[in-house]
C-alpha cells in the first residue's frame, strides 16, 4: 500500500475541518431557526388555544387566522411525545406560557389526512386537555434542504481544499525534480522555475539552498578524493616500476 501523500493529507484534514465548521454552523443555524419559527407559531397559537381551554383574553384577530383547535379529553392515539429539551419545544411552550397558555406536554399524530400537534393545556376549570391543531410547529422539508445546502458546501470546499493542496504541493513536486536532476545538467535554480511550479516560499528557497551547497560540499569532496588518489597513485608508481 502507498503512503499517503503530503497532498493527499493536506486535502482530507482541510475537508475535514471544513465539515466539522458547516456541521456545526449549519446545525446552530437549523436550531435557532426552529427555535424562531416556534416563536411565531406560538404567538399565532396562543388566542385560539386561551379560547379553546376557557383562559379568556379575547378572541383572535383575523388577520392571524389560526388554525381550527381540536380538543380531546385524553392523550390522542398514536401520539408521538416531542423531546422536552428539542430547541422548537422549549420555543414553543415558553412563548406559550408567556401568552397565557400554560402549555406542558407536545406530541404529534401523523395520520391523515395531515399531521397534528397536540399540547396539553390546564383548562380554566383545572383539567389537563389536548388541544390540537393542523399545523406543523416547522416548515417540513427543511432539514433536506439544510443536508442539501451542506452537502453542496462540502463539495464547493472540497474543490477550493482540492486547488489550495495542489498549490501548496507543487513547489514541493517541482523542487523534488529539481533534487533528482541535479548533476544530470538539467538542474535550474528556483528563481527559474517551470511555469505552473508554483511561486516558492521561503522555506522551499531555504530548502534548495541548502540541498545545492550539500551538493557542493559533495562534489568538492569527490574532487579532492580523486587528486588524493591520483597523487598516492602517481607516488607508487616509479617506486613498483623499480621493484618490478
């Protein structure tokens, strides 16, 4: 198996990141957006919910036209009980309170031929009722939009992740030719760089710099290698002629 390429990691820990920032952001979005959208519908709910479980405060406006309020004695068959900690719930049944309405438990039927919320109300006389109402606390479908906005912003970082590795990464590439082909006569410094190499930094610069004076020091010391072998050779040479 291949290691992973500095390009590679360069792309996966920058989506990475990224993600972890559109979930964060995208989810304290969708909930404070549930959280608003409870407070309006709370606000249109609460006149008729007063009338329905006999609070008084008068009778809704027409402009609000809530919708109509079924009440039931008991808890509604097949009622599934909203989470009292969900941003929306909290939304809800605090607004209510404020309204008036001393709200307590949620739940929601999914029967037809619409879905319903149900809240239990403590009436003017002191029993609990179900006041329930065709309307949904949050416009449906919004969480696949949200998923779908987040997944198009993944794929736009992932492009812009994509591009900035590669930018980062050429340097590298381009030096790393630079280092195979020294000494081969196709070496070239780093101020003349082959178009699309990238621009170097500092630390590429320092790099070469440091790679072709080791390469100096290198070839000065095969150098002198060579003299010193020549010299001893030279030295030998009329001595073994007059042994031999």
């Amino acid at each position: 198996m291949a290691a992973p390429t500095l390009f590679r990691r360069l792309v996966v820990a920058q989506t990475i990141g990224s993600l972890a920032l559109l979930l964060v952001f995208g989810g304290a979005f969708y909930a404070e957006r549930n959280r608003t959208v409870a407070r309006l519908t709370a606000q249109r709910w609460a006149p008729a919910l007063r009338a329905a479980a006999g609070l008084g405060g008068g009778a809704p406006s027409a402009s609000e036209a809530p919708p109509p309020v079924r009440v039931s004695e008991a808890r509604p068959a097949g009622a599934i009980t909203a989470s009292r900690w969900a941003p929306r719930i909290v939304a809800l049944r605090s607004t209510l309170r404020d309204d008036g309405v001393p709200a307590g438990e949620v739940a929601f039927t999914h029967g037809a031929p619409t879905a319903m919320t149900w809240i239990a109300v403590t009436a003017a006389d002191g029993r609990t009722r179900w006041l329930g109402l065709q309307d949904d606390v949050v416009e449906s479908f919004v969480f696949r939009r949200l998923f779908a906005a987040l997944a198009l912003g993944l794929a736009v970082v992932s492009a812009a992740s994509w591009a900035l590795a590669r930018r980062l990464t050429r340097p590298l590439e381009a030096l790393r030719r630079r280092i195979e082909s020294h000494g081969a006569g196709a070496a070239a410094p780093i101020a003349g760089a082959a178009p699309g190499d990238g621009e170097p930094t500092l630390e590429i610069a320092a790099i070469e710099t440091a790679w072709v004076a080791l390469a100096d020091r290198l070839a000065h010391q095969e150098r002198e290698r060579s003299l010193l072998l020549a010299g001893v050779s030279h030295d030998l040479r009329s001595p073994l002629a007059r042994i031999r």
